[in-house]
C-alpha cells in the first residue's frame, strides 16, 4: 500500500485476514521518506487461522510523511486491506478513505484514469530495493506521449518513499 499514514493527522489501519484452516506467518516492511521506518514488531507476525488481525500503523511504525506498507506472506494466505483518516490541519474534521493496493514493484508502471487536471495532488513512487532508482515520469494524452516540463526524472533513495507533485508536472 502506498500513501499510507502513520501520524496524529494521517493514520492508517492495516487489516490481515486468513481464510484459511492453517495460521500465517507475515512480515510487514514500511518505508518513509527517510527510508526504511524501524518497526521491529512486524516481522514474523502469525495470523491465526480464520482470523483477521488489526493493525494501527501509528502505535506500530509511527513516522511523518506518506508510507509504503508491504506485506510478504512466508507462510498460508492472507487478504490485506488498509483504510485511513486523514485531515488536513487539526482544526478541520478528519475523514476516512480506503487505501487502494499497490502495484507489485516494477521497471515499469502504468497509472490510468488519471484526471485532467490534478491541482493539490501527489503522485507517490516507492522504492523496496536496497538501491537508489531513478524514475523517468512520461504523460500520454489523447494525442501523445510526453516527458513533464518538471519532475520527469525523480530519484528516490533507497528503500523510501517520495512524493512528487503533480501540480509540478
């Protein structure tokens, strides 16, 4: 899951359930703007069989910035979702929203059905590997394809998330 939030004003909620008869073992690594986000209490967590198990990522990897959450299932089956409240100051009200899943990491990604026009958004771009990369943003339209006047190459650290936004593009 990217976009993900483990603060006072943006908190997300990671759910895991097994539909299975067997329990599951699952690992969860989050990664920040800073880079991996310490979290010792997620590896090697069991998810009893037919259970689901709730997880509050601000009591368990509490950090500033958005999140990328992924789950690696070592033993059963899992389903994972991730629902979020979010505000944009303390002084107006929060709201919720699920967090739609991540594709799985890629040399390539494709984002459809993005709107015209993304004033006050954020595109998110997440890196897993232990290894700088370097993102080259192309936009297609109706009549072509194109690289933006800003931000069409980002770099993002190792092991991180950056955001970029769209309005810079």
């Amino acid at each position: 899951f990217t976009g993900a939030g483990a603060g006072i004003s943006h908190r997300s909620f990671l759910t895991l359930d097994n539909p299975r008869t067997n329990d599951a073992n699952v690992t969860i690594t989050v990664f920040g703007p800073k880079g991996q986000v310490d979290a010792p209490g997620l590896n090697g967590l069991l998810v009893p069989a037919g259970q689901s198990l709730a997880i509050d990522m601000e009591r368990v990897a509490p950090a500033l910035g958005d999140l990328t959450v992924h789950i690696s299932v070592t033993r059963g089956l899992v389903a994972a979702s991730m629902w979020e409240r979010w505000a944009q100051s303390a002084l107006t009200k929060s709201v919720s929203t699920w967090v739609p899943s991540a594709p799985t990491p890629a040399k390539k990604v494709q984002l459809v059905g993005v709107p015209p026009k993304l004033n006050q958004s954020t595109l998110l771009v997440a890196n897993p590997r232990p290894v700088s990369a370097i993102v080259q943003v192309k936009l297609v339209n109706s009549s072509a394809t194109f690289a933006p006047t800003k931000n069409s190459v980002v770099t993002v650290p190792p092991q991180s998330t950056v955001a970029v936004p769209t309005d810079n593009l």
